[in-house]
C-alpha cells in the first residue's frame, strides 16, 4: 500500500506485471507471449477467445450463463470485465489488473477492498447529489471518496457490496472464494486494518506456496515489528530463492539494525543485542557475491549504513573484497539515474556514512539543481552544514583554550560559520515552503504519514510547535503502530510541558520494545515532570 490495495490488487500506476506475478497463471507457467504479441503487445485474439483459446474445458463450462450469469455480450459475461477489471490513470492510460483473480465481494464487505463485481454495478444515480463532490468517473473515485469521509458514497459502496456477496453466495454456493488463492485472504488479514496482523504476515513470508510477490509484501509490511520471529522469517527469506523477496528480508535487518544500534550499550540487554548484531551482519556478508545483482546492492546499501567499526570487521578478507565490489555496483546504479535529485540524495547519504562530507555536499547541491522545487536534498545539506559549523565551533574552542588560533584566523572562522549558519536558515526555510506545497497537494491521497511527519520536523524547527503537533497526530493516525511517530509525540509533549499526555505515547512505545534504553530514560524524564511540583503552566 498505497501503490496496491491491501489485497494485492492494483490501485496506483505501477507496472502491471506486478500484479500478473501474484496470479495463479503465472506461477503455472504462462507468459506475458502467451496473450500478447511479443512485437506489438497486441492481444492475440478479441473476446472471450483471449482466455478460451487456452482454457479449453467442455463446451460452455466458463463462456456461458451458466458460468457468468449474464447475458451473453455484456460486460458481465466478459473473462476480462470479472477477472481483469480495469482502471484509467491520467484519464487516458487504461490498465487492467494481471492477478486474474475471482472477485471477491466477501472481502469488499470485511475489509473495504474493490471486486470488479460492484465496479460494474455502482449508478451514481443512487446517491444525493453534492456540489463539492468531485467526478465519480470510475470505481476508484467511489473508493477515494468513501476513504475521504463521503458517507453517502460509503453507504452505497456497503449497500452494493453486499449485494454481489450475495448473488456470488447464491451462484457459486460450492466456492465463494478462489480456494487456490487464500494467501489474498491472509494479506488482506494481515494490512488491511490500522493495526497489522503480524502473525498472519509472518505466516506469509514463510509459506513457499505464496506467490513471490505476495511473500515480500508480507516482510516489507513488518518491517518496523522487532519482534524474535520476524527476524527469523527475516533471515531465513535471505535464502530465499526470488530476489524481491530477500530485498524485504533486508529492508526488515535494516530496521533490526537501526534499533540493536540504539541499544547495543544497554547494561542489561547489551550482550544479547551483540550477538543478534553479529547474527545478522554475519547473514548479510553472505549475500555480497550473491547472483542477483539485485540482491547484492542491497545488502551492500544495508551493510555500509552501520558505523565503520562493524563495516571493517569482516575477518574473511574474500568477503571484504566482495563488499566492495557490491558497494561499486551501488555507487554505478545511483549514477545511472542521475538525472532525478533523489538518487543524488542517496549518492549523498552513502558519501556522508563513508565519511567524505565534500561528495556528500556536492551530492545533495546536485539534487537542488536537478530538482528544484522538489523537497528533501535542502533538508540533508542543511544538516550536514549543521554538523560542519558544529565542528568547526569544537575546533575553534579547543584552540582558544591551548591559546593557538590567531585574532585573524578567529575572525575568518567567524565569518565562514556566520556564512554557514544563514545558508542553513535559508535551505531550511525554503524546504519548509516546499513540504507545505506537498502537504496541500496530498490532502486528498492516503498513507501520507511520512510526508506529515516531515513537515512536523520541519515546523519544529521553524518555531510552530501548534503545526507541530497537528502534523505529528495525523502521522501517528495513519500509521498508530510506527515508533517513530510515537517518539516524536512523547518528545513533543515533554518539550511543551505536558508529561501526562506525553506518557501515554511512551507508554506505547515501552510495550513496542520494553528493552529499549532510549523509551525507558524518556519515561524516566516524564515520571520526574510528573513528580515536580505543579506550577500554573504545567499539567
């Protein structure tokens, strides 16, 4: 999500093979060719020959009422209408979905997710006419709307949805659901709700008989879980045998990492948290002379984000040899797409954790001026700036206290920090313009979380603590689960003085990860506010 509904159907422009690989056509063998011309990727054939040409059973068993239910020649009664259904983007750009999947009206009344059945039968007719409504010129408006808080739209959606469950319950009494496809079943389960349900997403990252597709979904949609049997899955999908599926198995380690980090000083957990570190890096460097090359600039972008301690402790000097090797290939594939800002941005954040800051900042000035109004490259170069002046302020007092800097160099570092300083004003500024334009442009579209709190980040740092909040709030409602989000609201609400309010977030954040070093001292700090004597400003 939200790029695929939560059942794996598609919902934004992507690629339709990547639907076609979750179909039960694909993992028996049949090919892009077998429908399209491989020249012009023109169908073979126009109807339902498409489809019966290869589905050759006894006469009438799919091409017939007794199958479709509907009069021959309408949509009904079209392979592609019930089992591709279609969406236009751009408002030219017609793409069908390639799962071929059963429709699936059960789903659509649990879960809110589309069946080409109701697509068929919704008449904006049925509902009251609204002013503000904007075009309902396909099923996706009907579904934007409805997730937009339309209540009209939304009873209709329930009202239909209902209906074709129970038409599919009367004519398909024997199958109401596509019994070779119950992983749809279990990844609708698993994200389709605002709390994931990890054990079904475990369930499907382990299971071999999971298209591939469906398989990395589940790993990617776990990743932030720190939980012991999501790293399992996480390191036995390395082994995997599809490259998508081990690149979500490494996007899982690279969170783990992130927090074993965080806690690896922690007295009383430290040695646990080395030995699962060295487990994973030790997972890692066997994937560096990996077939894919997929694969192997993946676990060398995971692997170069650890500090350089870890990096430079591989004892097999073959598998530093092939790191390096992997961490070229990274370095070439960023080159290949140079003419968007954020793959100079990642150029730029694999210059920084090697330690060469003036690539880093040449990296990050090349993505501004590749992309001008495109937020994000000012946010890192400001930072990075921030960590030079810091630097320099260190330099400069250390040598004012041995009594070794001249008035005159004095003076120079002054100006050249001052210079620093009022450039970091202005790209923190001009980012805050930016991500305000992205806020507004994205009021409409869902799963949103990341770019609220960015803009919360960037408030704070502007001084408005009230968009601060706001911003923080829809970013934790969106995504109830993430840590992140849930650490920026327990900050945030010790830094404005409101210690009961902030505990309740970091309350949540001790049950995500009771062994964190970082959650306990925060709950340390607000159970002390709690504790001090009330003034009139405080909770």
């Amino acid at each position: 999500q939200p790029i695929y509904h939560a059942d794996g159907q598609v919902r934004d422009e992507n690629y339709v093979y990547g639907s076609f690989t979750q179909s039960k056509m694909f993992h028996n063998g049949i090919r892009c060719t077998d429908c399209h011309d491989p020249h012009s990727t023109k169908i073979k054939h126009q109807g339902n020959l498409l489809c019966t040409s290869c589905h050759q059973h006894p006469a009438g068993k799919y091409d017939s009422p007794s199958h479709h239910h509907h009069q021959p020649g309408t949509p009904g009664a079209s392979c592609v209408e019930c089992h591709m259904p279609e969406t236009t983007y751009m408002m030219v750009d017609a793409r069908r979905d390639h799962s071929l999947r059963v429709p699936r009206p059960d789903l659509s009344v649990q879960f809110g997710t589309p069946n080409a059945c109701t697509g068929c039968h919704l008449d904006e007719k049925k509902i009251p006419a609204h002013p503000d409504r904007k075009p309902l010129s396909q099923y996706l408006d009907w579904i934007i709307a409805a997730e937009n808080g339309d209540a009209d739209i939304q009873q209709e959606l329930e009202r239909v949805n209902q209906l074709m469950l129970e038409a599919t319950e009367k004519w398909y009494p024997e199958s109401s659901q596509d019994a070779h496809s119950d992983y749809y079943d279990r990844l609708t389960a698993g994200h389709a709700q605002s709390i994931r349900d990890i054990p079904t997403l475990r369930s499907l990252a382990s299971d071999q008989k999971v298209p591939a597709m469906i398989r990395a979904t589940a790993l990617s949609e776990m990743a932030d879980d720190m939980g012991e049997e999501s790293r399992q899955a996480a390191l036995a999908a390395l082994s995997d045998s599809d490259p998508k599926v081990i690149s979500a198995a490494l996007l899982r380690i690279d969170y783990e990492f992130g927090n074993l980090l965080s806690r690896i000083n922690d007295q009383d957990s430290g040695r646990a948290n080395q030995i699962v570190l060295a487990e994973l890096v030790s997972a890692i460097a066997e994937l560096f002379g990996h077939s894919s090359r997929r694969v192997r600039i993946e676990s060398a972008r995971v692997f170069v984000s650890l500090p350089p301690d870890i990096r430079n402790s591989l004892d097999d000097p073959k598998q530093a040899k092939k790191f390096e090797l992997a961490l070229d290939e990274y370095k070439k594939s960023l080159y290949v797409e140079n003419d968007r800002a954020i793959y100079h941005m990642m150029l730029g954040g694999l210059h920084e954790m090697l330690g060469d800051v003036a690539r880093a900042r040449e990296a990050y000035r090349a993505a501004i001026s590749v992309e001008p109004n495109l937020a994000g490259p000012r946010s890192n170069l400001a930072a990075l700036l921030e960590s030079e002046i810091e630097a320099m302020r260190e330099a400069m007092r250390g040598a004012q206290s041995g009594g070794q800097i001249q008035a005159a160099e004095l003076r120079g570092l002054m100006t050249k920090m001052k210079g620093l300083t009022e450039e970091v004003q202005y790209l923190r500024n001009r980012e805050h313009e930016l991500l305000a334009i992205d806020v507004e442009r994205a009021k409409d579209l869902r799963e949103t979380h990341g770019l609220h709190y960015r803009f919360a980040m960037s408030s704070y740092n502007q001084g408005d603590l009230e968009a601060t909040r706001t911003h923080l709030l829809e970013a934790h409602r969106q995504q109830p689960q993430s840590a992140m989000y849930l650490l920026g609201l327990g900050t945030y609400y010790l830094h404005v003085d409101q210690p009961r309010e902030a505990m309740k977030y970091i309350q949540s954040l001790l049950e995500l990860d009771s062994e964190n070093s970082s959650y306990r001292a925060l709950a340390d700090q607000a159970q002390r506010e709690l504790a001090a004597p009330k003034s009139d400003d405080k909770q």
